[in-house]
C-alpha cells in the first residue's frame, strides 16, 4: 500500500519513534512517505491508503504546536476507505497520558478511516520502546 507518516515533535521523541514506524511499514512492504507535519497538509491525505500519525502531548492533554493546525484542517477531508494508525510519546506523570493519540485517533474514525492497530503510546525514555513500535508497524497490513 502507498503509507505516509506525518509527525509533530518538539523536542525530537516522536520524530525518531516516527522514522522507527517508517521502516517498519517499508518492513511490511509498503511504500512509505515520511514528513514533518510543518510540511504537510490534510489534503495529502487523500493520495494514500495507509496513514500513520504521530504526535507527542503537551500542555495538559493537547497536540504538539505544529499539529493544531494541521489537525483543525483536517475537518472535512473524507477519509473513508482509508486504514491509519496513530502512535506518540508522553509521559505518565502528566495527568492526561498522551491523550494527543487518542485526539488523533477520534479524528480520523470522525473522518472515516479504519484504525488497523491498537494505537501506540510510549511513556517516558523511548529507547526501549523504539524496537518494539518498529514490530508495531511491520505487522500492519
Ligand atoms: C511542559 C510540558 C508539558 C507536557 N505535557 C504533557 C501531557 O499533558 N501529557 C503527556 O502525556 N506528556 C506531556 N509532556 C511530556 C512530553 O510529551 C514528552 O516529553 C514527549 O516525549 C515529547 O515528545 P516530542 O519530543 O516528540 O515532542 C509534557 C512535557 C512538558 C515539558
């Protein structure tokens, strides 16, 4: 399938995690397209099958920056047909744990897409979980 990956990170955790679901994609077979969501628009959307997207949370419960405004355009696009799955870091100790993912992932069910995994959260220091979300992605079909 044609994927993209679009990511918003501020300090540099869900970027690296997004290039970790990147090559599990590309392990899955597909053809895969990485971008910032600074370089993105909603619109992209429409030229892909498969969407991956991945946003860290900050300030009690909200996307990353760069995301809100990508995410308050997205309202309209039609994504029905399409499969997505969602991933971010955050961090526990935060009253509303990554609650950027599940805001993604209501969106895009809102829009019609069909989420094809349990969306992945990572808590804290991503070392260990950058593997682990790699074998996330590969198995996505
Ligand atoms: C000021 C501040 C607010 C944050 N708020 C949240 C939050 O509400 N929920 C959460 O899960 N993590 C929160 N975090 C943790 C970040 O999401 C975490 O550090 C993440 O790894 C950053 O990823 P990024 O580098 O991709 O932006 C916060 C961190 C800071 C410094």
């Amino acid at each position: 399938m044609k994927a993209i990956v679009i990511f918003g990170s501020t300090t540099g955790n869900t970027e690296e995690v997004a290039n970790y679901v990147t090559n599990g994609l590309k392990d899955a077979g597909h053809e895969v397209t990485l971008k910032n969501v600074l370089d993105a628009n909603p619109e992209d959307l429409m030229g892909y099958d498969l969407i991956a997207l991945g946003s860290s949370t900050w300030n009690d419960g909200e996307l990353q920056d760069d995301f809100i405004p990508f995410y308050e355009n997205m309202t309209g696009i039609d994504l029905k047909g399409k499969k997505a799955i969602i991933f971010g870091c955050g961090e526990s100790i935060y009253d509303h744990f990554c609650t950027a993912v599940d805001t993604l992932e209501k969106k895009l069910q809102e829009l019609g897409a069909e989420i094809v995994a349990k969306s992945y959260k990572i808590d804290g220091d991503i070392a260990d979980d950058l593997p682990k979300v790699k074998e996330w992605a590969s198995v996505v079909k």
